[in-house]
C-alpha cells in the first residue's frame, strides 16, 4: 500500500530487470534515496524504517538496497506510525509475515479501532449538545 500515486517502476533503478530481451539479470532493487523520493519521505526516515524489517540488502560499500516488496513494507509502516500503531505492534505484524497470527492481530486491531470510533462518537454528541446550550439564546 503506497501512499501516493508514483509508482516503483518510474524510478530507474540499480540493477532493474531486462524486459526487452525477457532475461532477469537480478530483481529490481531501489536505494535509500530512491525510496524516499517514491515514498516522499526522507532517506533517515528509510532508514529507520528499515531497521524494523528483515532481509534488507546492501551493497559492497553497505548502502541499503530494498526490493519493491520491501518498498510497500515501508509504506505499510509509513501508514501504521501516522495511524496509532506503535513501534511493538509493527515489529510484531512484520515478523508475523502473512499468517493466520497475523491476520487475527489486525482484527484485534480493528476491532480496538471500531470502540475508539463509538468512544469519539459518544464525544462529539456530548460537544454538540453542549454547543446547543450555548446558542440558545433563552439561556443565560
């Protein structure tokens, strides 16, 4: 899940795959900086990021090197650190990997967000009656 419209593909990458010829050279892997300009991130941020996923490659000069698998694993954990996931629960669901583990963890996830929408809920309606209190004008 990317978070923007800029796709994997429109980067020139390092070692891309032979489509003319039909031969795969290696897989089609992007740098720290490539990543962070498809993801419009910074590479620090890459970098951190990073560090929560396994088999990261590197170069010979120890540059990180990410497969487009990998690309939408960052932008997976782009999306949970915006979205109320913490450090653990990321670490978690990517060791996880796709698993039927994984999977309840979300639906717990979900679940815990689906209360968090009745509790806000209750919230604005308390706001909103509160508000009627105030613009009515029969009310000291």
């Amino acid at each position: 899940m990317t978070n923007n419209n800029t796709s994997p593909a429109n980067v020139n990458s390092p070692n891309p795959i032979n489509a003319e010829s039909g031969q795969n050279q290696t897989p089609q892997l992007y740098t720290t900086r490539q990543v962070a300009t498809l993801l419009r991130i910074t590479p620090r941020r890459v970098r951190a990021y990073s560090r929560l996923m396994a088999g990261t490659r590197h170069t010979r000069n120890g540059f990180r090197l990410f497969t487009p698998g990998q690309l939408d694993q960052i932008s997976d954990i782009l999306f949970m650190k915006t979205h109320k996931f913490s450090t653990a629960e990321i670490k978690k669901l990517l060791s996880l990997g796709h698993s039927p583990a994984s999977k309840a963890f979300l639906n717990t996830r979900k679940h815990q967000f689906r209360q968090e929408i009745v509790e806000l809920q209750e919230c604005i309606d308390f706001i909103e009656r509160k508000e009627e209190i105030f613009d009515d004008p029969s009310r000291p």
